[in-house]
C-alpha cells in the first residue's frame, strides 16, 4: 500500500481570456481589439522566425545532433531549447530594421528546438523503415527487434512516401540503396501562431496570482515592425481564474502560452498542485 502521507506534485492545463487590459508604465486602458492586434504582431515575428529557423534547420545533420545529445565538442546539450539553440549557434532570423528583445528570440528557439526534437524520433523510425523497405514490391520487411516497432499508421503513411519516392527514382535499385531521413520524405513541419512565454523570464513576463484573479505582464510591440525597446511596451493583462480552481491548493502557477482565435486572445494556463 501507498505511503499515505506521499505527495505527488501534477500539473495540469486550463484557459481563460483577459477581460482588462492596461499599459504597464501609464495605466491607460487598451481595448480589446487593439490588444489582440498587438499580440497578432507578436506572434507573427514569432511563427515567421520559427518557420524559417525550422526550414534552415530541416536537415539530417541537425537531427544527428539531436540524437547525440552533444555539441560539436561533446558536452551534453542543456534540456532547456533556448539555451541547446544558443549552445548550437541555432539564431532566428527577423526581418531587416526590425528589433525583437532577446527574451522574445528563446521563445523562438525553444518553440522551433521542442518540435525538431518531437520530430527525432519519426527520422529515426523513418530511416530504420527505409532500410527495410523493398521497392520493386512496395512492402517493409518485418522487423527484426523491439526498438524497430512503429504504429501501423505511422508505418502505413511513410510506406507511400517510399513507394513515391522510388516510383520517382531513375533507377530504383540506387532508391532500396539509400537510407532516406525525414528531411528526404517530408517538408519542414507546419507550426502554430503562439508565445509559449514559460521559455523566457521577467524581461519579457511575469505572472501574478491573487485570490480568483491573474494578473500577467507581458511586453508586446507597438507596431508589426518595431525598430527599437521604444516600440515594446509592457501591457498588464487581468483575467479571471475559473471558480473550480478558487479553492485548489495551487503549488504553482506557470506562466501561459498566447493564442489567438476567433474570439481574441487566448491564455493557455498550467499549474501544478500536490496529490496525495
């Protein structure tokens, strides 16, 4: 039997919308529109920099290293994605004349370092599926140990990538020669317009939890292409806890991820409380 008095820490996920919407510095009100267009600004440099750092990245080279675990000089890479993307030397790039804060770029490299190494494994399984792939018969051989193990589908959707890529082939014998990666079969994955804000720190901001309400803190850009600090200014966002949360005893509340849909801005929220 379970030791009664053992606490397990979990986390779990839940939304909510502002309904308040302030300037930090001068306490003036925004209005709902003009804040879901500033965060449009904010995740616009944020997806355009992650999609192209992600499709500069989208090569085997960068999933080898990924499955190393290592940089170039051995040392194991932090677990952290903003901190193995600057380890790395792996820098978004925005356009020409516009000036984003470094808080704003890890939450670049870690959004684009969590989806390549989501996506490690598929490359791996790939290649292994690859190996064991006949082209003249369009079928896989059965695998020959534990760790080879796909799901069906999965197996199923890379074995017409295959068979289209060896009915594409010149010549079909060099096709079963090669072991093909994800980056040969597939494009650089699509990503999602939002801010997961637990990659940065106070810079870009912080969250503050008083009785049924939460109060966040978060710089957003004046204009879609800000030019200097003089163009982020921190907006104070007021949105309500969920009653069945008032009374939960919260160990810890995580800062939330922005998104937009079609009612305005979105607040995806975590915290984590204990469990007996």
């Amino acid at each position: 039997m379970a030791d009664a008095g053992f606490t397990v820490l979990r986390q779990f996920s839940f939304t909510t919308r502002p309904y308040l919407a302030v300037d930090d510095a001068t306490g003036a009100p925004i209005g709902r529109g003009d804040l879901d267009v500033r965060v449009g600004w904010l995740l616009d440099l944020i997806s355009g920099a992650e999609a192209q750092l992600l499709s500069r990245l989208w090569q085997p080279a960068t999933f080898d290293v990924l499955a190393a675990g290592c940089d170039s000089h051995g040392r194991t890479l932090p677990m952290h994605g903003h901190v193995a993307a600057a380890r790395l030397g792996w820098t978004p790039h925005y356009p020409d004349g516009v000036y984003v804060p470094s808080r704003v770029t890890r939450v670049v490299t870690a959004q684009a370092v969590g989806t390549l190494r989501a996506l490690a494994s598929r490359d791996t399984a790939i290649t292994a599926l690859s190996a064991r792939f006949d082209p003249a018969t369009g079928r896989i051989a059965a695998p020959t140990t534990a760790a080879e193990c796909v799901p069906s589908g999965f197996a199923r959707g890379v074995v017409r990538q295959l068979t289209a890529r060896a009915r594409a082939a010149a010549d079909a014998a060099d096709a079963a020669d090669a072991r093909l990666r994800a980056t040969d079969v597939q494009a650089p994955p699509q990503t999602s317009a939002m801010a997961r804000l637990s990659a940065a720190d106070r810079q870009l901001s912080h969250l503050t939890v008083t009785d049924a309400v939460m109060t966040l803190t978060v710089k957003l850009p004046t204009t879609a292409a800000p030019a200097g600090r003089a163009q982020w200014r921190r907006v104070r966002l007021t949105a309500a806890i969920p009653p069945h949360l008032h009374r939960r005893p919260i160990s810890e509340w995580h800062l939330p991820t922005l998104a937009l849909d079609h009612r305005g801005l979105l607040l995806r929220c975590a915290a984590t409380d204990p469990r007996r």
